[in-house]
C-alpha cells in the first residue's frame, strides 16, 4: 500500500511537470521532474521502473530545451533501468531507445541515431534481431504496435538527412522511403481496431508522416525520373486524405455487397442506429443546464453492451464471411493510371497536400501527370484566413480598402495555388481535391489578374470561374468509387420549412424555437426556390407544416435529386451533432432536428442532394481528415454529388442562382458547367455591390458532376450560330439570283 501511494505520488510529480511545460513555466516543470526522480529514487528504490519513467521523461524535457548532456545521462539511466526490470525485448526498452536515438539526431549525428532507432526496432519486434541498418522487419510479431512507429519514422528522418548531407548516395533516400513505407503500412493495421475517435486522433498525428513520405518519393522520382516514385507519392497523398471516411464508406459497403444475409445486415443497421440514438442520449443530457449523472451513467452502460454487440456481430462478419474481410480492410486507393482512364479528355484533376512548410500539387490529366513541390510560409496560410474573412463578410464600409484587400489576396493565392500549374490546365474542366484550410476556399473566387485596386469593380475581375468550370471532392478514390445504380426518375423532392410558431408547434417545440431564436427565423425566398424548382422539374415540393423530417425520412428513397431550403446548426466541437432543422411540427417519433449522425444511418439512393443552407460545407477541421461537415454524411449515405455552402448564403441571390442551376441541368448541363453558368448568368446582371463573391461563391459542387438530364437538343449558342449560318446562305441565294436575274436581262437587250 505505501510503495502503491509513493508510485502516484511520482505519477502526479511528472505531471505536474508535464502541464507546467505546456505552460512553457520551463523553471517550474524542471523542479517537478527534479522531485519525481527524488521521490522515486527515495522510496521505490534505485531500479524501480517508475524512477526509469520519470528519468525519461526528464531526458525528454531536456532534449527539447537543449540541455543535451543531462538529456543523454538520463536517457541511459531508463534505458538500464528498463532493460533491468524488462529485458531487452519490451516496449519500455524500445522507448528508452528511441529517445536517445532522437538525442543523436538532434545534435547530427545521423549515423549513430540510425543505430539506435535500430536497436529500438529489435527491442519491440519478438523475431527481428538483424542490427544491420538496411534491414527492416516484417509487421506479424510486434510486441506492441504504436511504439514500433517512432523508430521506424525516425530512422526514415535519419536516411533522408544522410541523403541531405550527401546527395549523390541515392540509396539513403531509398532506405528512407522503404522506412516510410513501412511506417504506413503499420498506421493502417493500427487503424483497424481502433475506434471512430481514435481513428481521428491517430489521423491526425501521421499527417506529417505521408507529408514527409510524399516529400522523399517526390526526391526520387526528380532524382531517378521513375514514374514508378510520382506513383507512391500520389498514393501518400490520397491516404493523407479522409482515410476515416473511406474506411467508413468500405465498410458499409462490405456489409451491403459481400455475402452477408439480409437478415444480419438488417441487425446490424438497427445496432447502429440505437449507438447513435444513445450517444445523442447522452450528448444532449450532459449538455443540459442541469445534467442528471444517473440518466447519463445508465445510457452510458446501455451503450457499452450495444458496442459490444456490435464488435461481436463484425467479428462474426470477418470469421465467416471472407468478401466481407477483403472489402472492409482494402487499404488500396486510386491509382495514376486509373485516373487516368477514368479522366475525360476535357478534365484536369488537381490535387493538394499542405505541410507546414511545404505545398505539394499534382496534376493529372487523361495524357499527362505531373507533380510540384513549393515552398510556403505563414503569409500563405495568413491570406487564406484573411480570403475566408472577405468573403464571408460584405459590407458598404471600408469597400475600397475590402475590394483591394480582396483583389491582392485572392491574387496571391492563385499565384500559389493555380499558376504553377496553368499551362497543364488550359481548356479543361477543373476537379480539385483540397487539402486542410485549403477546403474553406472557392477555388473559382480567385483572380488570375490584379485589376486597378482604386476603383471597385467586382463584376468584370478575372475570376477562374469565367476560365474554368470548377468540382471539388474529398479524394480521388472517393470521387471514382463505383456506386450501385442510382435512379433515374430526374423527380425532384423539395424542402422550405416554416419558423414560425403554429398550432402544431406551440405546445412542446417553442421553447426549441425561442433557444435558436436568433438563428431560426423565417427565409424569406426559400418557397420561392423551390417553388421555382418545380416550375422546371416533376416531384414533391413540400413547404410549411408538410417540411418534416419523417416526411423526408419516408420520402427520400423514392427520389434522384434532395434539395433543402432550410436553417442548418453547425456545432464545431461535435460535427455528428450538427444538425438541418425542418418544420418542428411536435412529431412524436422525429424533433425536426436532422443531426449530422442520423445522415450516416440512411441508405439513399438520390444521385445529387442540394444543401441549399448556411454553412452546410462548413465544419471543424479534422487534420489529415478534411472538414467535418455535413456534407460529409450524405457521400457516406451513397450521395454521389453533393451541392453545399462554405459560408452563410444570401437569400436573394441564392434563390437565383439555384433557379438557373436547374434550368441549366434540365437542358442537359453537367452539374459543374451548370452551376458555373447559374454563377455566370448571376454575375451579368447583378449590381457591383452584389457582384461580391459573398453572393455567388458559396455554392460549391462535390463528387461526380454527371450530366442528371439528357441535352434538350441543341444548345442556344450552336443554335444561334446554326441560325446565322442559314440566314449567310439565304442572303447569298437572293444576292446571286438578283445578279444573275439582271445580267441575263442585261444581255437580252444587247
């Protein structure tokens, strides 16, 4: 009991120290690693391995601070003390290792770092021994996992500085990039048996990870001019994209095209949906003002039984059902020479990477790759926050200085995000796949040409969109996933919901109402929109009382296209809960609060939703995963193009822009040239003022951008030339009959 209290004394000393430092009280967090060694050493003895804990993790404080003579005393001392108590094959050990490994690195010594990041590999590996350098292990006998990770990306840092410090020894990098590539392989085994959270987490923290594996892959392929090497660097960068949705995405697949029975399939779904019903449960009680500990401790427990259930049934799913595993745990993504097959002639498909220091841009089209790696520095992610505030806000104030700010912004950006690239891309439709920040961005609001910045003009800029039609999507493997046939009924089901407070909702729902007062009031135009919709296209317009969420939930399957004209609530903190609000109509079985989870449990068959509300592409920024929006449950739910907004959309304008779109997709349009023309047309006629890309460029299209109707026949512009050809040759037919009427006559009278 006394050595038990002495062991969380220790505890709570190096974490005392571990809080000062993130405090950066680097004096305080000193003295408490100085009591923990003490206290550790007093009272559990010389070689306890609570001492050899506190003896690293003072060893790493003293790394990072700079005291390198102390760091390396400390760091030996845990690694004894740990190779005492554990032997030499244990995580601790493997640890201890690895931070004298880093120690070396830090002050240069490459060579002896990579001879302990070996050491450290053999430490957690059961069967791996070989302390040759260029010798790497297989993953089968790992003692634990995640720890195998830090010797393994240290040792590929290591390789790439040799590499670095000598450029003509090619097989460093070489060495560096096996490292990575095992590094990798090892993150998605780890990321199978974790949960959602832990996936993001995990996402999060190998970001840099496939940056730097893009970088050395980008080295060799400049270095050796192997296409194989611009290959394995575009597949880092798709696995640095939304590799939890894809996961996600393949594992609902799994389950509804392997050979699982309908029955089964039917246990799981209704699994999931009541782990979701309970989260919310939970959510909303711990969020209340006054939080009932015993309903929350027994939905908790509801829902530990129902994720065991759940973990039972998959395993079950993996034992017998060997499509199920295959499916589920393809790590595979989209290859160049797949794209590229899929690309039409007309397409230029763009795709980013940001590091902190590093932006890495690849091109593809149908006959041509390429791949550029730039510099970057904090004024490029200042002039992105600064491009999102511009357009996020309009105003009469200061708009002389708004639309010179603007202008040498958005200029800028496109001077690092386009140009690089401009000549790759003349004459094609643009597919661009963002990455991190670059996601908050409308591509097509960029200018390609500084105008004169003293006098506004914001309708006649050089924005990309008058060059370029413009799609976006999460990733390329995303973008090209097979999807089982969609309807084609082209029928429309629309929603304008009423904020009003109604009979219906009087009773229970206006204190909802009043809680979002200030979000939740009445769309002026938004029956406009959709009453203008159903002058183009058939279907179900629904408005008032008749815009309920059970009425979308039994409805929607029966539809091509979704389209919401409605209030949205995004919750940054916890994306699942953000949140469509329909008509609260007190329905006893839905509240009219379409949560960004309850997105994820539906099976829809539509081939496009139009989230034409604020902020629907709009979310918290998950790093390595992309922005977690709602838009982001409909491509889960089997939508392939998905219509969303960046920002919080003006009504007016947004009714006719959305009005154009569907004309433009009725007359045969692809999605993207339609929404590019709906812009166009827009900006023509609107006034300087609302010229500003505040009332055009929120709307962005995701996923595929397929034409939804067949052509109507001939286009107005082929049609007006094919008229001015007729009315040429009917002119030229009297002109010649006339000439040749008076020349005849002319000879008669000779």
């Amino acid at each position: 009991s006394i050595c038990k209290d002495y062991i969380s004394k220790t505890i709570t000393l190096r974490n005392f120290a571990k809080i000062y430092y993130k405090l950066k009280q680097f004096n305080k967090a000193e003295k408490y690693y100085t009591l923990a060694i003490k206290t550790a050493k007093n009272e559990l003895g010389k070689n306890h391995y609570q001492l050899g804990h506190s003896y690293l993790a003072y060893g790493e404080f003293c790394i990072k601070n700079g005291d390198d003579t102390t760091a390396l005393f400390l760091l030996k001392n845990a690694y004894n003390i740990y190779l005492e108590n554990f032997g030499q094959k244990n995580p601790n050990v493997s640890n201890a290792l690895t931070e004298i490994g880093n120690y070396y690195y830090t002050n240069k010594d490459f060579l002896k770092s990579i001879e302990y990041y070996q050491q450290a590999i053999i430490s957690n590996v059961y069967d791996f021994n070989d302390t040759n350098f260029y010798k790497n292990p297989n993953l089968e006998n790992i003692i634990l996992d995640i720890d195998l990770l830090y010797p393994l990306l240290g040792k590929a840092k290591a390789f790439y500085s040799l590499y670095s410090e000598s450029p003509n020894n090619i097989n460093n990098l070489k060495e560096s990039l096996k490292c990575y590539d095992l590094a990798v392989k090892l993150i998605e085994k780890v990321r199978d048996y974790l949960s959602k959270e832990s996936k993001y987490t995990l996402t999060e923290n190998v970001k840099n990870t496939l940056n730097n594996a893009i970088k050395v892959s980008l080295a060799l392929y400049k270095t050796t001019k192997d296409k194989k090497y611009f290959e394995t660097a575009f597949e880092y960068a798709e696995k640095s994209k939304s590799a939890v949705l894809l996961a996600s995405i393949r594992d609902v697949d799994a389950i509804k095209f392997s050979d699982i029975p309908e029955a089964l399939q039917k246990i799981e779904k209704e699994i999931n949906g009541n782990i979701r019903a309970y989260d919310k449960l939970v959510y909303d009680e711990k969020n209340s003002e006054n939080p009932d500990s015993v309903k929350i401790n027994l939905w908790e427990s509801k829902l530990f039984y129902l994720n065991r259930e759940h973990d039972i049934l998959i395993s079950k799913f993996e034992k017998e059902h060997k499509q199920y595993y295959s499916l589920k745990y393809d790590k595979n993504v989209i290859s160049v020479k797949t794209i590229q097959k899929k690309l039409n002639k007309n397409k230029a498909l763009i795709e980013y990477t940001v590091s902190d220091s590093l932006l890495f841009i690849f091109v593809i089209t149908s006959e041509k790759f390429s791949a550029f790696e730039l510099p970057i520095d904090s004024m490029f992610y200042n002039n992105i926050e600064l491009l999102r505030k511009l357009l996020k806000n309009v105003s009469a104030e200061n708009s002389n200085v708004n639309f010179r700010d603007y202008s040498i912004v958005s200029y800028q950006l496109y001077r690092d995000l386009i140009k690089p690239v401009q000549n790759l891309i003349t004459a094609k439709d643009l597919i661009i796949i963002p990455d991190g920040i670059l996601g908050y961005i409308p591509f097509e609001a960029l200018i390609s040409m500084l105008p004169d910045v003293e006098k506004i003009d914001y309708r006649n800029l050089f924005y990309l969109i008058k060059n370029y039609p413009i799609s976006y999507s999460y990733s390329a493997t995303l973008l090209f996933k097979d999807y089982k046939t969609k309807t084609t009924c082209n029928e429309v089901l629309a929603f304008a919901p009423t904020y009003e407070i109604t009979d219906k909702t009087e009773k229970d729902q206006s204190p909802v109402l009043n809680k979002f007062s200030d979000i939740l009031i009445p769309i002026k135009n938004a029956k406009t929109e959709i009453n203008n919709i159903n002058k183009i296209f058939d279907g179900k317009f629904l408005q008032d009382l008749d815009a309920t969420e059970l009425n979308f939930k039994t409805k929607a399957n029966n539809f091509d296209v979704l389209h919401f004209a409605m209030h949205t609530i995004i919750d940054d903190e916890n994306p699942m809960y953000s949140k469509m609000v329909f008509t609260l109509d007190n329905d006893s079985v839905e509240d009219g609060f379409l949560n960004t989870y309850e997105i994820y449990n539906l099976d829809l068959n539509a081939r496009m939703v139009v989230l034409s509300a604020c902020n629907t592409g709009f979310g918290k920024l998950s790093k390595g995963e992309g922005i977690m929006s709602l838009a982001r449950g409909f491509l889960y739910s089997g939508v392939q193009s998905i219509i969303m907004t960046l920002w919080k959309i003006e009504d007016k304008s947004g009714v006719e822009i959305m009005t154009k779109f569907y004309t433009n997709l009725k007359e045969g349009y692809s999605i993207d040239n339609a929404l590019r023309k709906a812009k166009l047309d827009y900006l023509k006629s609107a006034s300087q003022f609302r010229a500003h890309p505040y009332f055009w460029a929120a709307y962005v299209d995701i996923g595929n951008t397929s034409p939804l109707c067949k052509s109507t026949g001939i286009k107005p512009i082929l049609l007006s030339v094919c008229v001015l050809i007729i009315i040429v040759i009917i002119s030229i037919w009297i002109y010649r009959k006339r000439y040749l009427s008076k020349y005849f006559s002319g000879k008669e009278n000779v």
